[in-house]
C-alpha cells in the first residue's frame, strides 16, 4: 500500500529576533562638546568669511560695499554654515529622540495652539522685563550686542537681509542646543526645576563673548532662557520656545530701523 509522504519543509528560523536598540539619550559630554563646536564653527567661518571679504575688498575695491554691509554678508554666511552642520549633527546624532516629547528627547513634536499664544507673550514680555532688569543692573553703562552695533551702522537693504538669520536661524539652532540637547541632559539628571535654572544660565553665559564680557547683560538672556526652557517642559515641544525666542530677537532688531 502507497504511503503518503509530505513534502519536506524548509527548517524553520528559530533564532531570536534581535531585541529594538533603546532610544538614546544625549549625553552630558557629548552635548557639551557639541554646543562649543557651533560656537568654535562661528569662529571658524567667521575668520574664512572674513578673510574672503578682506582679500576680495584688496582685490577689487570699486567692486565691493563699505564695511560694515561686508560684514554683514559675512555674519549671514557664518551663522547659515554653522547652524546647517550643527543641527545636521543633533537631529543624525540623536535622531530616535527627535520627536520625543519626554524629558530625554529632543521635542520636535507638534504644540498646542494654547502655547503658542503663550510663546508669543512671553516672548514680547522678555525683552520688557530684560531690559529694566539689565538697566538696574548696568547702571549708566550701555549694553549692546556685537551683531546689532553692525546693524545699527549698515545699509538698511542689509539689516532686512540680517532679519531672518537674526530671527528664525539663530533662535531654531539655540532652541535645538539649549532647550533641546542641553535641557533634555539636565531633565534626566537634575529634575525640570534645576534643569529651567542651568540651562538658562548657562544660555547667558555662552552669549558674554558676544557681550563684551558684560556680566551684567547676563541676567536678560537668562531670563529669556527660563521662559523657553519652561515651555519646552511644560508643552512638551520645543516650537514655543523657539516662538518665544523669535519675538524676542524680533523685538530687539526692531532698534536697527529705529535708529535710520
């Protein structure tokens, strides 16, 4: 009598699939150092830009504007170079955290409207607040930007040209280092309270530079770094932040035609 026979089967995999690597974390070295590469990389373009400027200025002097409008494409090209490296690396580096809302993300994550509306008054209360803050502390003492003594002696065509790098750019790389990277380190480390405090300091004390060592300029950045960090924390989102941030900085470029 026939016996039925099955086909042979293939052997079965039975290995197990490997475990999903955990979403990392930034961690506290690693941000450090990538904060001073974007301030080393300003330095870096900076001083090409600049020297490009200065050789083709020799070269071709009837060609070129007057200084402080060279500056100015100089400030544009440096601040476009080193935040395009700077957040191509964050948002690679630690891309399973990207749209992680939690304390160890990064916070790319869509806000509520409500904090959106409350990113745009804080950000239109800060430099009010800064301002007197840094009065009383300044005393007779002006207090003044290197970026806005540039503006405030350029053509007004160039000041235009300086508002979105001045306004979008720069507070979108600062929002992405201080109250993304920086804030999420200190969040799992310190708790929200001390991590609102040390990044805001330490969000006006990388800006001294730019200050002309004025310690007392320090406590308006703060300010505005308290404001952002407490609404990254709270909305989970790093957008009303950076909203916050923008109207600050559009406020105060707002002296550049002022002043024309």
């Amino acid at each position: 009598m026939p016996h039925d026979i099955s086909p042979a089967s293939a052997p079965l995999d039975t290995a197990p699939a490997p475990p999903d690597l955990p979403a990392r974390t930034p961690g506290t070295i690693e941000t450090v150092l990538t904060i001073l590469a974007y301030f080393a990389l300003q330095a870096g373009f900076g001083g090409a830009f600049g020297g490009t400027s200065q050789l083709i200025a020799r070269t071709f002097p009837e060609a070129v504007p007057d200084q402080p409008d060279r500056l100015i494409v100089v400030v544009i090209l440096t601040l476009l170079c080193a935040s395009s490296v700077v957040i191509t690396w964050v948002v690679r580096r630690w891309a399973a955290k990207t749209l992680d809302g939690g304390a160890g993300g990064l916070g790319f994550t869509p806000p509520s409207g409500r904090y959106i509306v409350i990113g745009t008054a804080l950000g239109i209360l800060a430099p009010l607040l800064g301002g007197l803050l840094t009065q009383f502390l300044a005393g007779d003492h002006d207090v003044s930007q290197a970026v806005t003594d540039i503006a405030g002696r350029a053509h007004v065509g160039m000041r235009v040209a300086l508002l979105p790098v001045v306004v979008l750019i720069g507070p979108l790389v600062e929002e992405l280092l201080f109250r993304g990277a920086l804030l999420s380190v200190l969040r799992t480390r310190l708790g929200d309270g001390w991590a609102i405090a040390v990044s805001a300091i330490v969000f006006g004390a990388v800006h001294l530079p730019d200050l002309g060592w004025l310690w007392y300029a320090v406590p308006n950045l703060a300010l505005i770094g308290v404001f952002c960090a407490w609404l990254r924390v709270r909305s989970g989102s790093i957008w009303p932040g950076f909203v916050a941030h923008a109207a600050n900085n559009a406020l105060a470029t707002a002296g550049w035609f002022m002043s024309t």
